[in-house]
C-alpha cells in the first residue's frame, strides 16, 4: 500500500530506479482536458538528472510515452498511464551496497521493513520515483490553468545560508528558469551555484528551501477537518524524497507571534472579499481563502556524498563506506518541478472535490 | 468528504460545536485490545477548556459515552462509536458573527465553501472536533503501548520568545502534567504561564511550539512513497486548527547543513542496528529505523482576541469587530494531547499495515 | 476496517444488536440539502420490528436523534450523525448462544474472525445494523429527488412459491405501503401474507425476491471498470444480511438468451435517445442509459427458526439447540425500506461523482 | 474515477482497446511472494482471443511485460507494473461506430457520461481491459496458494439450455482445460461447442453460466458489514463486462426455501467445525467458515452480432448497422480466468485484512 495519492484525483506511481520502467497511473481527471506530451515533457526535462555540473551526472533521456486516456489530445476521462525506462542503470556502480547501510538513506529501514530489498539503487524511495509525479502534475496545471486559471511558480528560496530575495506575488516562471539553480533572484542564485559546485568539489552537499506559490486558486477549495487544503499539502510535500519540514503562510515565525500581530484583516474591494496582510497563506480554517497560497519545503543534504563514512553491514559488521557513484551535490533545483507537480496535484483533487457542492 | 483520516485503523468525527454532540466512530481498531474508559477521559479532560486561567473559559463536562465495539472491557473488532454532549455552549456570545467574518477565523472561507452555515460557532472549524481525535487516541495509545510497548509524549516546547530545555529521548509524560502550560521544564513553564496570562489579560494571544516524541516505535513501520511515516504525521499535524508547520528530525535546520555533518552514521549494538545521531528524526525514507520518531508542530496564536478588529460583514460593509465571548490566550496546553492522540493513530495506522508484510 | 460504504457519499454504521446503540455517520453529503426528520423516522418505522404479526415482535421505539451536520432544516455539508438507542435487548433470551453456534447464523466464523464476541447477539450481523444504513438512505433519497427527481421503489416480488405480478415501469410507493407484506399485487400479497403466517406458526420461516426500480436516474452514472453502477449495486445488496443473490435487467435469464434477442434497440423520441427494450435493466457498460434501473435480491429463509436444531458448543461438543427468543417468520417485508436505501445511497454517490465529469 | 479495486491489495487497471497499451498496476502486493512471468501468461493465454473456432478471431500475442516490483523472482513488497501492447487493433473495422450507437453496446451511455470517446473501439468497457485483471489474479493466486493451499478453479455451468453435471467439491483444473469450452463435463461440453458454433454460424451470440469455487479458504476472512466477502464477490463479478447476476450457495433458489430446510447443520470432525450441507455457499455473516465458497456468475450473449440491427445515430437519425467486425459468438470460456482472476484478487484482499486482527 501508500503507492496512491489523491482523494478524487488519484495517481499510482510505480516503479524502482533499476528496474524497467517507472510510471504513473491517473485515476480520476475528468474528460476533455487538452493535453501537451511536449508540456509534459519540459517539466520531466526540468527534473531530470544531468541538467547542469550542480545536478547529478546520471544520464537519462526520459521520455514519456503516454499509453492510453488521452485520445485526439484531449484526456477521455479513463486512466492515463505513462511510463520512462530507465536507461542508463549502471549496476556495477552500486554493487557496495549490498555489504553496507548507506547512512540516512532508506537501505536499513527498508530491509526492516520488506526484508527483501533490490540492493542496485534505492528502489522506491529513489528520485526517479518522482518520475510519475511529475508527469502527472503536468496534466493537472493544464486542467487548473485551463479551468479557474491557477498559476502555480515553485523556486529556490535558500541553499544553506545563501537566502534568495523574492515576492511570491510576483515572481514569474520564466523568472525561475533562468539559471541553474532554479532562484528568481539572479545574485542570490550566482552564489548559490557558487556555494554549491563548490560542495560538489567538496564530495559533499548542501539542504535548502523550496517556496511555493499559488494563485488564483478561487475561495472555498478544501476541507476544515483532516482533508484541510494545508494538511493535504504538508502531505504532499513530505511524501517527497530528502524533505524535513513544511510550513504554510507565516508558518514556524507564527510560533513567537501575538494574535495581534497575526490576524488577517478582511476588506472588501470591487466586490471581493479580501485581506490585507496574508499570515494565513491563503488558507483559512484548511480552506483557500481567495489570497495566493504561499508554503515553503525544508530539505536536507542529499544523503550520498563523496567521502568516507562509518556504518554497518546487514549483519551488524563495521564497515567504511568510500562512495563511487554519481551524486547531486544539491537536490533542490531538480525539486522544483516536483513541488509544481505536488501543489497541483493536491489543487486538482480539491477543485473537483468542491465541484460537488455546487448546486449548478 | 474529508472526515475520515486513516488507511487501516480510520476514524470518522463529526460534530458541531454548537450541535448536540460531537463524537467519533473507528473503523478498524483489531479485537481483544483492552479499553479503559477513565483512560479515554483522562485524555479528553487534558484537553477540555476550563483547566486553569490561561485556557478558554468555556465549561463543558466531556463525558465521554462509549456507544459500541466494547465489550467486558475489550474491543470487539467492530466500530467503536463515542460521543460527548455539547453543554455550554452559549449562542448569544456568537450572535455578532452572523454580521462580521471575524480575521484569521474560518467564517469567510466557510462560507465560500458551503454557501451555509451554523453562524452560532465555528463549526467543524472548532476545537471541538478535536474530542473525537482525542478519544480514539487514547485507545490507539493502549493498542500500541500494550503490542508494541510504545510511548508517545508530547510538550510545549516554546511560546512566543520562551523556549524550553527539554531532552526528547528522555521526557516523561509526569513532568509534562506537572504544570499548566504543559511544559516539563519547570522554570520555563513559569515564564510562559506569566507571558499568556499577561496575553489573556491583555485581551492578546500567543503562538508557540509543541514537540512531541515517540519512542521504542520498532524499525520497519512507514512507507517509502505517499504514505511516508513523516508524510502521514506532517497530514495529522496540519489538520489540526492553528497549526501552521511541521518538521522532523533536524526539520527547517536541515536546509542550512551540510551531508558530512547530517547524515546519521550506523553502527551495532547488542544485537541492534542503531545510529549515533538521530538528524533523520526516526524516520529513512519514509519507514522508521527504531530511533526515536522527533517532531515539533507550529502553532500561531489564537484567532479569537478581546480587542476590536477591522473587518467586513458578508454583503462587505466595514464593521469593527468587538468580541466578547471567551477566549483561549493560548491553545497549546490543551493542544499537547491532541498532538498526542494524532501522533497515535498514525502509528496504530502504521502497526496494523506492516504486519499484512509478515509472513508469520 | 469495512463498516465504511460509498466513494465520495460516504456512510460509516456502527453498533451491535446489544450495545447502547446503533447509529450512522455520512460523510460527503452536499450542503443545502433538506433534511426532514420525519421521512427519516417514517422509513425506520417501515423497518423497525413489530409491525405485523407477521414480523419480529421486538419491540424497539428505533426513534432517530440527529445530532450533527444539519442546521434548520438543511445539511451543512459537515459529517451528519445519527443515532439510536436499543431498548429491547433480552439478554437473558440469547444466554444460550454462549454454548452453541446457531446454524446460518455468523456465530462460528465471528468467532474465527475475531476471537472475541459478544454472545448476546449476532453483533454487526444483526438487522439492527441496517438502521443506520435506513437513515443514511432516507438522506441520499431526499438528494436525488430534490435534484434530479429520482424515484427509487423496492417490494416484494416473490415469497417461497408466490410470485407476484407487477410492472416496474408504473408500479407507486404507496401501493407497496398498503399492506404489511409490501406487495404491490394485492392477491399474491394476501397468498404471502397467509404463507408467512404459516411459517410463524410453524416455527419456520421462508425466503423471497425483492425487485427494486430507480425511475428517472438521468444517462451517465456508472464508471466502465470496477465501479459499474450493477457493480454497486451487486454489493451494495449482497452486504445486506440474509441476501443469496443479485441481478439486474434480464439477470440469469439473460444465460438462456441469443444476442438477437437480448439486445435493446435503440431509438430517438422527443429528442431524447431510448431503447425500446430494457433487458439491460437501465445501465449499459456499467453506466445509466437513462432507462429505468431495474434489479431483483434473493433472500434466504431467516437462520432463526423455532425448531430443534443439531449443532455443536464452541469446543465442538454435539448441542441441540432448542431456540426460544423471538423470531423473524420472513425478513423480506422490513428489508424493503433497507433495500431502497441501499439504492439511493449507490446513486446519490454516482451522482456526486458525476458532477465533478462536467465542465459547468 | 472506478479504476481501483480492492481494500489493501488494490489494483489499478488502465488501457483502452484501441490505444497504445493495456496495463494494470498492483499496490499493496506484500514482499517475497515467488512470481512466474509464465504462470501469468498462462493465464492470459487462456484469457485471449484467437484460442478457438468459437472465440473472436482477433489475434493479439498479449505478452505481457513485468516493469516492476519483482526483484530475482520475488515481489518486492512494492507496485508491481505490468503491461500489454495492443496489436492488432484493426481500426478501420469500426469506422461504422462514429455513426450508430451499436445496440447494448456503452456507446451512448458513455457519450452520456464523458462527452468525448475514442470511437474506435469499446474504450474502457472492452473486454481487452480484463488483461489487467487477468495479471494481476495470477499474482493473487499464487500468493492465496503458497500461503494458505486456497485453490480457485472455475469453469462454464451452463451455455443458453445446455448445463453441465459438475461437483464443485471435487472439479479440477486440468478437467476445465480438457476442451475450448472451459466445461468439465465433456459429454456436456460437446454439445456447448456445438451450439456455439452454430451461433457464429449464424452471427448470433449466446449467454451462460459460470460457475467457481475457492477451496481450503480458512474460516474468518470477510466482514460481517459493507465488505462481506459475498458483497465483494458480488461487486468483482457484476464489474466484469457481460455479466448480469451473481448468486452464492443457494442462490436465487433460497428464495423458495423454508428456513428447516436452508440452515446448514454444524457438527465437529478431526478438530474441526464443519457444515453437513453447504447451502451457505461457505460465507456466513459475510464471513469465510472454512466450507468451499461456490458461486455462479451470469452472463449475457455478446451484444456484437453479424446481423442487421435498428439503431440511432448520436443525433437521433435512424440507422440499421450492418456489423462486419470480428465477434465472439460466447464470451464465456475466455470468461474463465477472468472469474478465477477476480475471485482471488477479492480473498488476497481479505487475506491481508485478516492478518490485521492477529495478536502476533
């Protein structure tokens, strides 16, 4: 189980990294719905490994065949199943892994948990499993920008202690995907490259902050118990490999704030319900509220570096371990797409999910 | 939708807080687990308003009725339904909100999601929903203390500016109940009883943290996609009212370190496979490794202050808000055993899923 | 787990037959929808025991208490809770249960299910866990009349050897309710009135078909794959207690036909697409073509007879059972209101998710 | 929505008849569970078009691929892909579909629900979507047989007036396998061949029965509520495309059946608590008591016939179809894996739920 996401709008991923394919299965998007493979593509374009010297060298074309749902370019209202191959798997690489546990990576627990485990890669906690994600969150923007008109701009908020200067109610895609680095603001990001290729030098690497932003999600999507808009995203964005932390409009700073300081004023203008500062992030008692939905991700230092590092064997042996393979120094510019996909695909579900309260 | 929370082990709530009742059905709770009812009050009166000077005011018995699933003392296997009567619950203190969507509170949304609502309360937005959480936690506690012999303690680790020295892997639930505030470091637990008091007599609120730990949770439990431990913890937190963050392990800390320095190194012990730090919270890829399971939940400060607010009526007149009701200065003494009970039915979730891997 | 119904309207029953109550949760009721109390009572009463001397002669008042989700006189789109209180449980008549697992009834595989049971009764087995499923029904009815005009009318088609004569296409509710068998042909409901009559006397009891017709259910509910409206439907019946068997349309007859003779034509009138033939019974490929759903529920005989029976003690000793508690002569009267709630709850959830296929 | 089936061992079919590929994805599959990639395409073999006189001469190799979640031979524990490619879709065969809804197709009923269809073939109420089903019931089977000896044979009951004599107690697989009818009773199966043969002949169609039994389940899997494994059997047959009834034990026959006649006596024999008679159909209270679960599955005659048909065109006009495409004069022995497919992928489902209330 835990291969399916989504309430109404649901995906099924599957797939491990050294396996033959990795995919995803769309239940629940509505019919009518025009879909690009080229849109598709450019967001798993975007994710993919090998983008820049900061990203993983790993090789992999990517390319998505869609295989049924979508007829004439318009989905049917069945499942859209996609699948990408893996191609450039290389075993050997890997082959340490079976004589010891990778620290902080999923290599013991899973054994805890399957005892059986493809000891080639990291199976399902892999990055490629995002694969699916990715390519489906694509389908649901289109169906978001297409029907209510939702915009959604993910971007590098910080790497380490190199901290991006942004308005997330402004800040364009276009803005993002200028650099590497995936951060609008063009000087934080040089030294963030910087920073970075330089812990790539270093065999090591460096945690950081996704923001994300969504607007014109219209009033009145989400739920005010356990499917709250916020909790479905704090889901969503914990599901995601290296991810520690998430908050939603003031988030962790509300903490050491007084009601005073924190409550939202309402206004009215040209007919609107509005408020004037936006603590909440948009969302209130876990439904949108109108404003722009603004949530940041904490991720922590990709796992695999290239030093030395104690740990164990299955059998409980000391071993040191001296990685060989490929590793990405910062996972942050490559989760960027991710967070997208993540957003949508949680907005999507709660647009249909509010489409059954309407009376027509 | 989206009262139901669970995979395996799943609770319904429902209610009003000025309906007749609120109360909660479990579905999936396994036979022959031992239920003690002055257990289940002995959570539910940790949570209710009226506890000391710095929480709501607001008296209300919750006397909890167990209406079904037990029998002679054990669970049937069968739904378990409890509920609790609504008592104090004083209309005429809430009649203004008919005329004003009072900031930061879930009247507007509310009403842009259902087109209708109860004006008298918050509705499912109220802290009240949270008795049926807090009544099947408890039975989630005893399951998984008497199979599995796990503790869950949770405690206020900070408000506003005041934060408190507290050691996760050693915290005990009696120095937690020592004080008010719920905080088991005593001389921190003075200052932030006098800063909400201040606050209450201010007419103010205050934000601040909950940490809360869960030890001897066995390696194994959790998923490596969706239904990721920390994923499944992050949904629970949020859907609880005024939380506005999550994180685990090293959380928003993580962003700003390096791989060298977090990832947790391996090594064995008595038979054991541990790890010497425990940046990961508990928690690789998704699925508990047998440390103990670390996260702390951001709350803002209550909505609901004695002072006047700027806001509009439902047609958008300007009104000035001037609340009389009571008012709670700060949810997190109250909100310690609903981060409790969540943090058990996710595990109790958890439990019951990975023993369908065993073979036997 | 499995005390949850429905995709996106949702219903959760709880309670045994000799716990303090028995009750329902529905979760996904839209808002707005009016709810009146006494429809609600008026169709428990059509199930409750008691009402002939050709029924149980339990005596139950099965008053509903509504106790969330509804706000002067409509739902609030929140979970709606519902519960009623049991009465009329004679222990002492079920004491010998302890000793002997009754034949037909789920006295033995409870026991290998669960380990545990309550012997006072037959638990979540029992027809009182139907109440619940009544009310929730009388809810989902009032939804698709409001909307859509949807005409939902179950009966007795046949008992034992007696079959009735009536035409689905025209057949009214109030001609079912003129007499305590619920069958619309008043000479076949005479004949089964004196047959069941005679089973009582006997200390025996007696099976029959329930035809139920949904009129006026617009074309395009269903889905293609697993959750066919047939499919639904199918287990939606067979979850109900004593039930043998399902079919829709031409249903096993269909097995002794040619295509040639089973396929509707179609044809277009008042602009609208019909067939004239409905062998199909209203659903084509698992969705509604807009003709009139028409299928039929075999019942068994009721296990409860007041005869000797051989059987064995719960350590496998030889018993004969020698029953003395009230008896059901022939369930197929009060499974009528239990069936047509079935029916409306299956649709009112297909008509919410068909809503969410329109583009508005 | 309506792709997903199952409580905790769900599968997610995908593919129209007429697109790239068919496919299904297995979440919830549990790890080191042994899998043949040829005893699955055993069973798509069986499954497939073009095996006999009497089935559609549609020639499709359907070799079915394994993309992931099998590791060295063994189930990882994680989503287990599989898909099939489409062949030998002869488009140009159902150019006709654009202009008249062919009658009893879900050619109009699908217009009705998504507005938008692949009218090349049946989209997603093909029979080709059964792949799916087919793969992963193998799995299924092979997980219910190494566990716990479940055996699951099913075979043809009955074509239009011609029954087979066969003991379900006793059935064996190879005795099914013995002819192109799946009936084994050869005396029996003979004259079905013929009768077959004589509708293609006549480019008619004909119904019949299937009938199945799963033996040496053990007592205690199913529900006493909603999944009441009659329930689930019920929904997994009437999901199949054709079908139009299921009946379990007794069946439709209970219905004319007195109570002293229907129970089923119990009595112990080598430790065990047995039934003497089986008119339960081995499920009692929705629950498994260990006797060989029976049921029969109705089928309808194929509603593509080579015979002119009166039909309408999407706009109304009058049309008569002159059918020139392949057809499958029965559907019923291609059926047969189908049922056993489904049959085990409901008591995998409620394998895994069981495991769930054991204490150790």
């Amino acid at each position: 189980m835990g291969d399916i996401f989504g309430h109404v709008f649901r995906i099924s991923t599957w797939g491990e990294s050294h396996g033959g394919a990795v995919g995803v299965v769309i239940d629940g998007c509505p019919p009518r719905v025009e879909v690009d493979p080229k849109a598709i593509q450019r967001d798993l374009d975007r994710r993919k490994p090998g983008q820049s010297l900061i990203t993983s060298q790993r090789r992999e074309g990517d390319e998505v065949e869609i295989l049924s749902g979508v007829f004439e370019g318009k989905t049917l209202g069945t499942p859209i199943a996609m699948l990408v191959r893996n191609k450039d798997a290389r075993s050997k690489d890997y082959s340490e892994m079976l004589e010891a546990y990778r620290p902080s990576h999923a290599d013991y627990s899973y054994d805890a948990k399957y005892g059986f485990r493809d000891h080639r890669g990291g199976g399902r906690t892999s990055a490629r499993e995002t694969i699916g994600r990715v390519a489906a969150g694509a389908i649901a923007k289109t169906l978001l920008a297409g029907r209510c008109g939702v915009e959604i701009v993910a971007y590098v908020r910080s790497i380490h202690h190199i901290e991006a200067d942004v308005n997330p109610n402004k800040v364009r895609a276009s803005q993002v995907e200028k650099n590497a680095v995936r951060c609008p603001d063009p000087e934080a990001a040089e030294a963030m490259y910087e920073f970075v290729d330089q812990m790539r030098r270093e065999g090591d690497s460096a945690g950081g902050i996704i923001e994300c932003v969504a607007r014109k999600v219209p009033p009145g999507w989400g739920d005010p118990v356990f499917d709250r808009l916020e909790a479905d995203l704090a889901k969503a964005m914990l599901s995601l490999p290296a991810t520690k932390g998430f908050e939603i409009g003031s988030g962790f700073a509300a903490a050491q704030m007084k009601g005073s300081e924190h409550n939202d004023e309402f206004y009215a203008t040209k007919g609107k319900i509005r408020t004037r500062s936006n603590l909440s992030g948009g969302v209130q008692g876990g439904i949108s509220n109108g404003e722009n939905i603004v949530f940041r991700v904490a991720f922590k230092p990709t796992a695999t570096i290239l030093r030395p590092q104690k740990t164990v064997s299955p059998e409980g042996a000391s071993v040191t371990l001296k990685p060989r393979g490929r590793h990405d120094p910062c996972v942050l510019p490559r989760a960027v797409p991710i967070v997208e996909a993540m957003t949508a695909l949680v907005l999507a579900d709660h647009y249909l999910l509010q489409k059954m309260n309407e009376t027509e």
